[in-house]
C-alpha cells in the first residue's frame, strides 16, 4: 500500500452510516461545519454513533438497512479539497457546510478496530501499520 507511506496521513470520524457511505458507496463530500487546510490521504474512521437523522436521507437507506461496523479504520481516501458550500456539488452536500472532497477511495477488506479521536487527527504509527497490513490481505 504505497498510498500510506508517505509521511504525512491524517484520520476523519465519521458517524454512521456516512463512515460507510464513502468507504463502500459512492459518497465523496463529507460535510463539517469547519474548513481545514490539509491536503492529503486520510484513514475513514467509524465512530461509535449512528447518525439519528440518516433515516431522513434517502441516499443514506441502503447503509442503514445492514450492520454498520463502528469504532475501527474503514479505509482511506485523498482529501483533495474544501470549501464552503457554494450549492453547486453533488447530492451528498449539505447546504451551510464546509465540502470536503474525497478522491481515490480505498476500502479495506475487513475494517481495523481503534478509537477515534475528534477532528482531523494524526493515526499512531501501530495503527498505520495495522491498517498497512490489512490492506495486505
């Protein structure tokens, strides 16, 4: 997994069912109500809370109606820009928010149990190469 090696990998969680609506789905905003400056790979970390108000988007209905793995590395993917919202994206976008773009998604074949951190943080290097080796597998 070359994409990890560089030095510099952040991690995002997410709450339920979005955490698994970018990893397996075609979800490509991540909506926050903050802007960041980072450009670069990011681990998708599922938190432990499923979003109350995902029963609302109909995008949403086919992660719900299956289990949702939380608390654990779902894959990674490229935070390639952000900005606010300008009602222009995509239908993942949600108005009044900053628009985090993600690109190259990767999933991992089984997910990597850790816990999250708020905000944009930095992984240990153990998680990193946990998350390296079940890329691996």
């Amino acid at each position: 997994m070359t994409t990890l090696e560089r030095p510099e990998v952040r991690a995002l969680t997410l709450w339920q069912p979005w955490a698994s609506a970018i990893a397996y789905g075609t979800k490509r905003i991540e909506n926050r109500r903050w802007s960041t400056d980072y450009r670069g790979w990011i681990l998708l970390h599922a938190g432990v809370t499923i979003d109350p108000s995902a029963k609302y988007a109909v995008m949403a209905r086919p992660f719900l109606n299956r289990p949702q793995p939380i608390g654990a590395i779902l894959g990674w993917a490229r935070l390639d820009d952000c900005h606010a919202d300008d009602g222009m994206c995509t239908l993942w976008s949600a108005r009044g928010q900053w628009h985090w773009h993600l690109s190259d998604v990767h999933r991992l074949p089984r997910p990597v149990p850790c816990p999250g951190a708020r905000g944009l943080w930095t992984p240990t290097p153990d998680l990193l190469d946990s998350v390296r080796e079940a890329a691996r597998v």
